[in-house]
C-alpha cells in the first residue's frame, strides 16, 4: 500500500488538498482560542481554559470528516479508499487477479502488435512536410495498358515545369547492385532526383544528403540507410568520403541515416543515390522513373491528372507511333494521367483491404470473447463478495458508491493488464516483425522497425478502460441489484441474485463459445491451407534446382559452370519461374488480341526443369541460337485456343519486343506440360508462350542450374565457377525461393491459429470458471440430493451435460455464422477454402472436448461432497 | 429566557442572518446568534463549520481570512448576493411556516 499513499501525496500536494487540510486545522484552532479567550476571562487559567473549549468544541474528527464530505476532495478520498480496497481484495484473491490480468493483458497485446504494424505501414503519416498531399503519377492508356515508370528526360519535363500542379516533385526508382570489396554482395538501392532530399529534409547521424552542382550536375555519391551502413561498411565510424564500388562504379560515401529512419518507400534501401550520378543496375537498359510529389495546396488529384494529362502525352512512349497492322484507326490509343494520393509508407489497395479487414475481424472477435470472459470473471467475483458488499449498503453506502467502488477494482485490473501487455507487446513486436518479414529480409532488404510508441500504449489505455468499465459495470450492476433488507442473512435469501447471476454467466459461456468458433474454424482453413501449400506441386522437380542470379550471362560463364562436379544441366531464361511470373505481353490468337504470359528460353530450358513434352517437339540449339519465330506453348494454352485440334504448325502473333507497336508471327513447334511460372499461390499458369533464346547476340539474364545433389559446397563451387571467370553470382536454391513464398501463409496461419488458441483457451477458462462457480453455488443442493439417494455418478453427469449443453448451443450458434463469414472471406481472398470439412467437423469435436476437460475438475469435485458437511457449512 | 434545541434545517437560516449584519469568524458566528437569540439557541461548535463550509460552497458565504479583535487569524465569512436573496426566501418561509403552525396551534387567535 505504501506506493499508494505515496501517490496520493503528491496529487493531494498537486491539487491543493494539503492547503485544504492546514485551513481546516487553522480555523478550528482559531476556534477553541476564541472561545478560550473568553473562558479565561470567567477567571480560568489559560491551560483550563483551552482544554475546557476543546471539550466544547466537540469531536474535531467528525467536524474534518464532515468539512471534506463537503469539499471537492470527496471523491479523491473515495477513489483512495476504493483503490486501497480493490488493492487488498486482489492481494486476497490472487488467482482471481492473475487470471483477470492475463486475459486482458493476452488480448491488449496481440491489438497492440496488430496496430504498431498497422500504424506504421498505413495510419503515421510519412516523415515530410504535407504528408496528406503527398501523391504518386501513373499513366493508364486505353487498352488497359498503364506504366509508372518513364525516361528521366520525360520525368524532368514534369518536375521542371514552372506551372506544375506539384509543389515539389520528385523522381525515383529501386534498383539492385553489386557493391564490390573483398565479399562483393547485392544491394538495393534508391535512385532519386535532388528535390527528393529537399522533401524528406532527413536528419543524419553524420554527414549530408547527395547533392546537384550550381550548373545541376549530380553528385557521384551516396547516402547510406542504417542498415547499409551496418551490412555494407561493417558500421565503419569512418565512413564519410569513403567510396563505395557500386557495378563497378566508385561512389563517395557523404551521409549515414540514423537507425529507424527510412526514406519514403516501405523497404528502406541500403543507400540513395541521385538520378544520373551513374549508371548502375540498369543492366543495359535506359533507366526509368516514377515520379511523386506534394501536390500544391488546394489543387485536387483530378485536377492535377487533368493538368499532367497533356504533359503525359508528349512524353516519348505516347509519341511512339503505332503501326498500321497494329492499330488500324490511329489516334484511337489514348494515354490519361492518374494521380494518387499516398499519404503512409503503403498507399491503401484494394489488394490489402481484405486482408486488413480480416485481421480486424479476427482481432475483434479475440477481443470480445475476452471481454465476455472477463466479465463473466466479475460476475463471479462479486456475487462472491456480497456479503461485504450488503454490509456496506447497511452502513450507508450508496448503490452509485457501490458500483463505483467495484469499477474501481475492474478498471485497476485492467490497467496492471495495460502495463503488463506493454512489456508483452515490446518483447513481441520485434519477433513478430522478424518472422513477418522474413521474406524481405531474406531477400536482402530492411523493412523500418516497427515500434510500440507512445500513442499505441495510450490507446491500449483507452481500450483497457473501455474493457474495464464495461465488463465491471454489468456484473456491478447485477450485484448492487439486490434487497438491503435480506443483505446481512447470506442465506437462501439471496438466491434471486445469485440465480440471475448464474444464468447471465451461462450466457456469456454460450457468447464465448459462439464468437470463438469462427476464429478455430477460421485457424483450421488456414493451417490447412499452409499446410498444402508446402506440399504444392509446381509441375517440375524443384530438388536440385538453382537459380544462380548471375550478374550477366557469357558463354565463358557457361562452359564453366558446366565443368563444375555435380552440374547436370544448365539453362538461360529471360523470367525466372517461381520468382513473379512471366512477361505478359499483346498477342493475336486467331484474330483476338489479348495478353499472354511469355518467356524467352534457350533450348536446354525443359530438360533443365524437367518439363515434359506433350506433343511435337522442344527448340533446337540453332533455333534459340538465332530466335527463329517459333514457340512452345502450354497445354493450358493449347487446350484453350484449339480445344479438341491439333496446335502444332498454327500461329501465334506476339508484340514485338524491339519495335514499338510491330507484331511478329511464330509458329508453334510444340505443347509442353504446366506448370506454376508465377508466384506458388497463383497457381499454373493459364497461357505460357515459351520463346526461343540466349543466343550470343541476344544474352538472357537468368541461369538455372540442376544439380545432382543440392548442398553447401555445391553452391559454393557455383560461386567459386562464377569468380574465377571474373563474374557475380547469388546461387539461390528453387526449394528456398518456395519457401519464402510460403511464409505469408505460415504466418497467416500462424496468428490464427495463436488467435485460434487464445480463443479456446478464453473459452475453456471461461466455462471452467462458470462450472466450478455454480458447483460451489449448489453445494447445498448436491448435499441434499446426496441424501436423498442421487448417486455420485448421477451427480458428475448432470454437471457435465449442463456444461456441453452450453458449448451445444454455442456451436448451434455459431456454426451458421462461421459458414456466411467464411464464405464471405473466401469471396474476397481466392486462395482460402470457403468450406473446409475437416476444419469445419474437428472444431466442434475440439470445444466439445475442451469444455469436458475444463469441467470435469469442478464436476468432480461436485460429485464428491459430502452431505452432512455440506449441509452444515450452508 | 430558557435554552432551546434549534429546529433541524435551520442552522443555515441562522447562520446567514448572522452574517448579514457584518462580516464575521466562526466564533464571531457563534456569539452572534446566542447574543440575538438572548442567549436560547446553544450551537454544537463542531457543526458549525460543516454548515459554514457547505454555505461556502454553495457560494451563499464568501470566506477571507483577517485578524480579531483579540488580534488573533480568523476566516471571515460575508453574505453574498445570491446568499442575501436566499436570506430572503427562507425567511419568508418561514413567517409562512410559523403563521400557519400559529392558526394549527390556535396561537394566534388566542393571542387576539
């Protein structure tokens, strides 16, 4: 208590109780001299005097005690007595104070870890000025087409012009290098015009942004993010005008961001550096970039896309003419400016909005069945206390005081709960984060840490004295519903309360049950679903193969990997499977234009991969050597442009890649197996159209390697292979880049079925509570029946069907509003199952199982009284 | 003139006619009430000050503190405004009171 006292010192001292008190004390004594005064003069010495007005005076006690009933201080006393009171009633009952604590505290938690998350990615502002007018150009055409990223010519007419709707707009663009040194490693970096630097105004732990020259020539230099600094120059304290090899290329370093500083995109890149400072991982392609900015101050984005509009079309792509074949009416290909506001790191899409959506209603539902759990946890509690409770309405207490002083209790669990979910919540943050973004972070990036800040805590607060307030005030209201006159019997008498009391109890079991099944069935579907994503089958053997990710590709490099132990084959490929898919593109299939998935392939592609031929036959070395216009497609793509026909020796019309708006006619040679080109959870693809390819005049990227045996020394003589003939490759295995593609699905899973588990286990403890409260309540009943013949066994059963009985109707409940909202997620997210039997015929079998377990103890224990001792104590 | 129990309720009646002649100090209070009352009512002191005090709050009495006569500190109560008009009410009242306990009694007309 002594931390108590010591708190109420300092607000009385804060609020000017501590005056209050000395002008209470000043006055009285002022009092008993005056009259003492007098009393002297009747001829009393002055000793006598005062000690016969002090009896005169009366009970000072009651006089002070009256005085600050009176004052404004009333209910500061009243909040110390009922919070001294709650205080010692926790100490007391501390399984009730742990058990209370723990489910607010699991609860507040897991919102708070959601809502760090959420804030930082999508509700904190980003770190500029007129964040809310922050927005980013995109371009859509006619046809569907869009592009988001142009020349850096084009890009400046816009960031140049004097009458631009933005007030400062900005280039940039992502790209991935090599930083060289004795370990030459892949980074990513952000390529930007100077006007970013003026936007972000970032503050560095040493040195200064990358900046243009007085005639505007950039800076060749760079501006590390914490994370590069720490990966890129081992967190070097000298680091400043330093250089860093970047594709070859020697840039100075000038400046190093703080920890937990980022730019303004979610993935914080390893450095910055400024458009046109170098020419690095543009991999032979002219570099292009998107543009952002702020938008000037009450100019709206339709005005604004209005405004780019003609500016948009003069850039060079639009001006590009089509051909005749192409696009028999001219001038009917339009392109339009779109302006979009992204105002947070991630801009609102509607990809993330059934996902945030979800994760809301999963978090809701945790959270109500806590506060139906913790309620019924107060019903229990104070029905207990009655008796306490009725002797202080006896003495005067108000049903307003005494509902006061059990919210007091309710509210000051719940905040021991914030506290104890903060310290949970921090600890977490960080775990989570990791297995989150192990994706990112695998891939070498940095996402910005995710913090629990000061307004995450101050809002669990809120929440945790919503929860507070509102589980303590039906049960208090419940309680202090009760006749004064019975109050002091604690008999039978009581029993009107206590009936109600208990059904309400049962209602909430029920609450719990119905609100907890969507969450396991939920968790089911999604283990379920991670569970056969790890058994896919992308329709070729992935065991053995390697994407090598070569920093070019050279007939040297070949014939070197070739002669590395264990290589069985190797392939060049312009798209990598498995990592985004393929390149879409326009064709013509008899006579409708349409978009297909394309990929340009040498002709050791479908050995490599293990793609089995269907019909006709596969490239042939000079045929990929020289592009000859034919082409492999997908049975997927056969069966769907000539079902029940033969395809091979038809013509397929692809865009041409090098002349804008030219199409070019290949024919089909032959039909080869599907199989998954895109992400896993995209499934196989629906159209592919293999290429010829990675002949000496037109190199492709990407190497894939199959190995024998896949292990580390086979990698790392790839990577020794691609050294020694003076190149940089990332081997990287297919069964990794799979996995990581699982992980969203596993951490799905993951939180759902903790979320799932939170739920049971509320439930159980809930129904536990309820079931070895009642039994208690009717130990009399037990006893008498007991005597009156009932068999022990007679007595378990009853407790154990009534307890089902309450889980029964739970399911009965919620088993129809799991299907609607299943069935409602499933329409939103495609790659959940709407209707799981397993998921949907284990989890009623599992509550059912866990409500026996939860109430067999207490049944037991019913079944075991006995009735003379039974009888007595009641 | 015998002592007399005052009626419950009425000590703030008293207390601010008391209090409407001139500013005054719980005893001074006190004093003033046994001196026009010719020495009949007998206040509890201890609940005086209560009664004081609630006055206060209802901003019927504003309090300062001062010195004595004996020259000794003491918080001075003076009527406020609204606490004048409340005077004025509650003695009203109370003549409508004791007329017609006086005509339930026969008072009056024995009186006449």
């Amino acid at each position: 208590m002594r931390p108590l006292h010591a708190l109420f010192g300092w607000v009385d001292r804060v609020t000017g109780r501590v005056g209050f008190e000395r002008n209470m004390t000043d006055e009285i004594e002022s009092h008993i001299a005056a009259r003492a005064d007098d009393l002297e003069q009747t001829g009393l010495s002055r000793v006598e005097a005062l000690r016969q007005a002090r009896r005169q005076f009366g009970r000072q006690i009651r006089c002070r005690e009256a005085g600050r009933d009176i004052s404004r201080y009333r209910y500061l006393d009243e909040l110390h007595a009922n919070l001294r009171d709650a205080l010692r009633g926790l100490v007391r009952d501390r399984s009730f104070a742990v058990v209370a604590t723990s489910v607010i505290a699991s609860v507040l938690a897991t919102n708070m870890v959601l809502f760090a998350f959420l804030d930082a990615y999508f509700l904190r502002p980003l770190p500029i000025a007129s964040a809310d007018r922050h927005v980013e150009l995109s371009v859509r055409g006619d046809q569907g087409r869009w592009r988001t990223a142009w020349p850096l010519n084009d890009v400046e007419r816009i960031l140049t012009d004097d009458n631009s709707v933005l007030e400062r707009g900005y280039a940039f663009t992502t790209r991935r290098v090599i930083v060289g040194g004795p370990h030459p490693q892949r980074a990513y970096v952000e390529v930007v015009s100077p006007s970013y630097f003026d936007l972000l105004r970032p503050r560095l732990m040493m040195g200064r942004p990358p900046a243009a020259d007085q005639h505007g020539r950039p800076e060749r230099a760079v501006m590390l993010s914490h994370s590069g600094w720490k990966r890129l120059t081992a967190s070097d304290p000298a680091v400043l005008g330093r250089s860093l090899l970047v594709d070859g290329v020697s840039l100075a370093v000038v400046g190093v961001l703080p920890e937990g500083t980022g730019g303004l995109e979610p993935v914080t890149p390893e450095f910055w550096m400024l458009a046109g400072a170098a020419d690095v991982g543009a991999a032979g392609r002219a570099p292009e970039y998107g543009i952002a900015g702020v938008l000037r101050e009450g100019v709206s984005v339709d005005q604004a896309a209005a405004a780019l509009t003609p500016l948009v079309r003069s850039f060079s792509f639009a001006q590009a003419a089509p051909s005749a074949t192409q696009n028999p009416e001219p001038g009917t290909r339009t392109y339009d400016a779109r302006v979009e506001l992204r105002t947070t790191l991630l801009r609102e899409s509607r990809e993330l909005q059934p996902l945030a959506l979800s994760l809301l209603l999963l978090f809701g539902l945790v959270t109500a069945i806590a506060a139906a759990n913790l309620t019924s946890l107060h019903l229990a509690r104070a029905t207990a206390r009655r008796h306490d409770l009725s002797i202080r309405a006896a003495l005067g207490a108000s049903r307003g005081r005494l509902i006061r002083h059990l919210l007091t209790e309710s509210l000051l669990v719940s905040m021991v709960a914030a506290v104890v979910a903060w310290g949970l919540s921090v600890a977490s943050v960080a775990a989570v984060q990791g297995i989150v973004f192990s994706l990112v972070s695998d891939a070498g990036m940095t996402m910005l840490p995710v913090d629990v800040d000061g307004r995450i805590v101050l809002a669990a607060c809120a929440l945790a004295a919503v929860v507070g307030i509102g589980c303590g005030l039906l049960p208090a209201l419940q309680t202090t519903k009760m006749d004064r006159s019975l109050a002091l019997k604690r008999d039978a008498l009581w029993l009107s309360g206590t009936v109600s009391a208990g059904r309400l109890r049962g209602a909430l079991v029920v609450v719990q049950v119905v609100l907890s099944l969507p969450l396991l069935v939920g968790a089911g579907i999604l283990v379920r679903s991670a569970n056969s994503a790890t058994r896919v089958d992308v329709g070729y053997p992935i065991d053995g193969l390697i994407d090598l990710r070569p920093d070019g590709t050279s007939a040297r490099l070949l014939d070197k990997l070739r002669s590395v132990p264990g290589v069985q084959a190797i392939s060049v490929v312009s798209s990598t499977p498995l990592t985004g898919g393929m390149t879409r593109m326009s064709g013509r299939v008899n006579g409708s234009e349409l978009r297909l998935g394309t990929n340009e392939v040498d002709d050791h592609f479908f050995d490599t991969l293990g793609i089995s031929t269907i019909r006709g036959r596969v490239f042939s070395a000079s045929e990929a050597a020289s592009r000859v216009p034919v082409a492999v497609i997908s049975e997927a793509t056969a069966r769907r442009f000539w079902p029940s026909q033969n395809a091979i020796g038809r013509t397929i019309e692809l865009e041409d890649t090098e002349v804008v708006g030219q199409y070019r006619q290949y024919e089909i040679v032959g039909v080869v197996a599907d199989v998954m080109s895109g992400f896993f959870f995209q499934g196989r693809d629906a159209n592919a159209v293999y290429r010829p390819g990675g002949g000496a005049g037109s190199p492709l990227p990407d190497i894939l390697v199959r190995l024998d045996r896949e292990s580390a020394t086979s990698m790392a003589a790839l990577r020794t292979a691609c050294g020694d003939v003076g190149a940089f490759c990332e081997p990287y295995s297919f069964r990794r880049i799979l996995a990581q593609q699982r992980v969203p699905f596993e951490v799905a899973s993951l939180i759902a079925s903790g979320l799932g588990f939170l739920a049971l286990g509320l439930a159980c403890l809930g129904l536990h509570g309820l079931v070895r409260f009642s039994v208690v309540q009717r130990t009399r009943e037990f006893g008498i029946r007991q005597a009156l013949g009932a068999t022990r066994r007679r007595i378990l059963l009853g407790v154990l069907v009534e307890a089902v009985r309450r889980v029964g109707w739970g399911i009965g409940i919620g088993l129809p509003i799991c299907l609607g909202l299943s069935a409602f997620i499933a329409s939103r997210v495609p790659i959940v199952a709407s209707f799981d039997p397993v998921a949907y015929g284990f989890v009623p079998l599992v509550l059912l199982a866990a409500a026996l377990m939860a109430s067999v103890f207490p049944a037991l224990r019913a079944a075991s009284t006995d009735p003379i001792r039974a009888l007595r104590e009641q | 003139m015998g002592t007399a129990q005052i009626l419950p309720g009425t000590l703030e009646l008293l207390i601010l006619r008391a209090v409407s002649l001139g500013p005054l100090h719980g005893y001074g209070v006190l004093s003033r009430i046994e001196q026009l009352s010719s020495g009949a009512f007998t206040i509890e002191e201890g609940a005086l000050y209560p009664a004081l005090w609630r006055l206060e709050r209802q901003d019927l009495v504003s309090s300062e503190w001062g010195a004595s006569a004996s020259n000794r500190r003491a918080k001075f109560y003076a009527i406020t405004r609204k606490g004048k008009a409340r005077l004025g009410e509650q003695v009203e009242a109370w003549d409508r009171l004791v007329d017609a306990m006086g005509m339930v009694l026969g008072k009056k007309a024995d009186a006449r």
